[in-house]
C-alpha cells in the first residue's frame, strides 16, 4: 500500500500524509443483493415515480453478510438538487443541508473525494468534533486490495476485502450535518469553493442522473487512478481489471463458466485449452499474486471437481521484462521459482492488439485465451485530466511536500491521483510502495505518528504463501 510522507501544520496550511492508494468506480451490489437487502428502495424507483426520491433520507446497507452491519446511506436526495442545465448550478438553489455554504459559528464542512485507500484513512483520523465531512465517491465501500485476487478463485469471500465507509467514519451515518453521497464528481468551482456532483446509475438507483453541488471549506482530492491501456487497442473491450469487488466477481463467474462450458459435449481439443488458457498480462504485484492464486485454484479445486478438463487449464503471465521489477532481488527470484514450480508459464513480450479470443503479441505471435486479466499498473483518470490544476511529470495533480494544491486554495490531494512537483525535490511514490512513517493529514493540526518495525516488501504468491525481502516466508 502506497503511503506519503509529510509533516504538520495549522488549519489553513494544513500539512500531513496518508496511505497513497487507489480508488475505483464501482458500487458493490449486484441485483441479488439490491433486491433483497433494498426492496423498499427498487419498490420506489422501479415505478420511474423519481419525485418520491424526497421522501429518502439514508438506507441502511446489511448486504455484506451475517454481521448487520449498519454502514454508509445509499442515497440522499433531500440534499440533492436536480438540474437540467450546467448553467443552472451557477443560480441561487434552495437551501439544502449539506450543500450551501457554511455559516458562520457552524463547523468547517471538509469534503472528501473519493473512497480508497488516501480517503479512508484521512476520513478514519478526520475529528468530526471539529469538522463536518461530506464524502462522495462512487463506491459505498473501501476495498482491500491485497486480498482482492483471493476472492476471484473463492479462498476469500467478496465480503471480506469490502468495509463500508460508514463504519470507517461513523459520523458520515449518524451525524446531522455529515453525509456520503453515492455520486461523481464531474467540476470543482475552486473560486466558488463548490465541487459539482451527479448520482452514478446502479442497480436499485434511478438511471436518470441527478446533479448537484456542495460547498465546501477545505476540499480534499482522493480521486485514486485508472488502469494503463497504453491505447492498446482491444484492452478495454475484451480484458478484466482487478481493482474493485465487482471486477473479481466477474472474472469469477467469467472461469466458472469456461470450467463448465468445457464439460459440455461437442466442444473441440482446441476450444477447451483456449477456453481454459488464463492470461494475465503484467509482472507486478497485482499479476504476481493473481497468477499465484489461480495455480493455486487449479491444483486444490480444479482437479478435484472437474477431473474431466483438468488437464487443459494453463496459466501464463506476460510481462516485457522481469517479473516484480521495482522490488528487491530475492523476492523476484523467490517469486519467479515458485511461480513456476506452481505450473505457472512465465512468457516475456510486449501486447500489441488484444481480439475477443487471442492477443497479438509485438513480435507477431498470437496467444489465444478464454480468460485475459489486464494489470499493467495505473494511470490519471479522465476526471484527474480534467482539471485545471498544475500538474506533476506524471501527469497527477501536483501537490507541494504538504499535501497542498498550490494553485489553489484550501484544496489538497492524496494518494494516486497526487503527485508531488518538481520543484519539491521529491520523487512522486508508486502505487504499491511502502513507507516506513505514515502521518496522517486528517486532523490537520495535531501529528499522529506510525511507525512499523521494518520497512519490509511483501507480495502474494497463492494461498497462504507470500515472501518478504528479510527473507522469512509468512
């Protein structure tokens, strides 16, 4: 998990770091779970009678299993207003809680962007005494990605790697004038100080989007990053990414199928080893710890519940160089052996254009596939481009060594959507990076200090194996 490293400071210098990761973009419901833990919800918007919409304050969320979990408010259209116009946004709407500006003798409102790794934690160390927050992400939930390619093969459960932001900052469920908006951020108004939002479109939510805008006394940006295509062309279209549950529940569904297609009468020898050829493009961390479980799936359940196709399911890991090239030598080498004494085929080239059933490599070669993972590391989102901010080499929104946005006020940005200007001297952290300290920025005057034993580099390599750089396998 990438952190960032800063210190502290007063309220309107604020200062300070937290852990640098990635958020996505998707809601973890399927219909399944929307229409048995919101059938009040569907009952209200399958009608298309949206104006009942005001009736809705919070939804309370049980869909992550047997725990009753009361966790974050779906949706909040008291507080939303819908627009038919951009320009509309720039006249005077009703007042709406959450959304005007803050009065004085009211509490600083702190909107937080996003529901990864940065804005959960700056939200879990955020002082609601102090401060109200608003977040608004497109997820209700903070996936624990170190765990997610576990769930794509049944060892873990999806469950299990999701947390509700509600329980992660209590106060976004409980508190009056704090509220998660299951939203997107489409403009930031930095003269206004409004960021400018419209509800995503899901399963039990209407598909009409609403917009809206919310004042704001300290912005902070959190907005994660999206995988790297390189403009491949085909990427999108026909590969799985592995950053959000619902990506690991389709590439699930996606090999349960190719296992039970196989079975199936009338099925030739060639289609079989192509419908059960897993692919996975990139040698980092991601595609080292997928390939892992995946060797691991077949040689624990594959051979037992479909002894009939056992032998034509393969996996290869492409990569243009080394396997885990940014780490440590011994865990490249520890990774590389085991990986292949796993039967994981480890092939060096570089992905020219991906088909609906092969992809065509640089040096012409065709590899066919039935399942093609795609994780060659990540990249600014569209909505991270869009703004007008200075930006760092990398193309992230540049931040100073305090977090800070310096074009603008009171607005900061964290994790992979940040990245630290040339100017400061520092070298801008990769997404999985570790860092020894960690000092959050979300108290924004006092320090809070972590410190682990030892900086220490760990990668997955299948069930229950993973290795670090000290040499003790865990």
């Amino acid at each position: 998990m990438a952190v960032a490293r800063a210190a502290r400071s007063g309220f309107f210098r604020s200062r300070g770091a937290i852990p640098s990761y990635s958020c996505g973009k998707d809601v973890f419901f399927d219909a399944g779970h929307t229409q048995k833990f919101l059938p009040s919800f569907e009952n209200i918007t399958s009608g298309g009678n949206l104006s009942q919409l005001s009736s809705i304050r919070k939804v309370d969320i049980t869909s992550f299993g047997s725990r009753g979990i009361r966790a974050t408010p779906q949706y909040q259209s008291p507080y939303a207003e819908r627009v038919t116009e951009e320009s509309d946004l720039e006249n005077d709407s009703p007042s709406y809680p959450g959304l005007e500006a803050t009065k004085p003798g009211e509490k600083p409102r702190v909107i937080v962007l996003g529901t990864g790794w940065a804005a959960c934690r700056f939200l879990k160390g955020l002082d609601t005494k102090i401060y109200d927050v608003v977040c608004i992400s497109p997820r209700n939930h903070m996936v624990f990605t170190p765990l997610l390619a576990s769930t794509c093969v049944g060892t873990l459960e999806f469950r299990s790697v999701a947390e509700p932001v509600g329980r992660i900052q209590s106060a976004l469920a409980t508190e009056p004038n704090s509220y998660f908006y299951l939203a997107s951020c489409s403009g930031i108004d930095t003269n206004k100080h409004e960021v400018y939002c419209e509800t995503v479109g899901n399963v039990g939510l209407p598909h009409e989007p609403y917009r809206f805008k919310v004042a704001y006394d300290k912005l902070v940006i959190a907005a994660g990053a999206e995988p790297l295509t390189f403009g491949i062309k085909g990427v999108k279209e026909h590969a799985f990414f592995l950053r959000e549950v619902n990506h690991a529940q389709e590439i699930r569904k996606k090999l349960l199928l190719n296992l039970m297609l196989c079975e199936n009468p009338g099925i030739s020898e060639e289609e079989k080893k192509r419908l059960l050829h897993c692919v996975v493009i990139g040698g980092g961390p991601t595609g080292v710890e997928f390939s892992g479980e995946l060797s691991d799936f077949i040689m624990r359940d594959v051979r037992e519940r479909y002894s009939h196709v056992k032998d034509y399911i393969q996996v290869t890991l492409i990569e243009a160089n080394e396997i885990l090239s940014s780490f440590e030598v011994g865990l490249r080498q520890y990774a590389t052996n085991h990986l292949t004494k796993s039967g994981v085929h480890l092939k060096r080239g570089v992905v020219k254009e991906v088909h609906a059933k092969k992809i065509v490599l640089s040096d012409g070669t065709d590899v066919p596939y039935g399942l093609l993972v795609w994780s060659t590391g990540v990249g600014p989102s569209e909505f991270v481009k869009s703004l007008n901010v200075s930006k760092s080499p990398g193309g992230r929104i540049g931040v100073d060594e305090w977090l800070r946005v310096p074009s603008v006020e009171d607005v900061f940005a964290l994790g992979d959507c940040a990245g630290f200007l040339e100017q400061t001297g520092k070298q801008v952290l990769p997404a999985l990076a570790q860092v020894r300290y960690v000092i959050p920025l979300a108290y924004f005057i006092f320090v809070i200090d972590f410190e682990t034993n030892r900086l220490n580099d760990i990668v997955g390599t299948g069930c229950r194996e993973a290795r670090k750089v000290s040499g003790r396998v865990v």
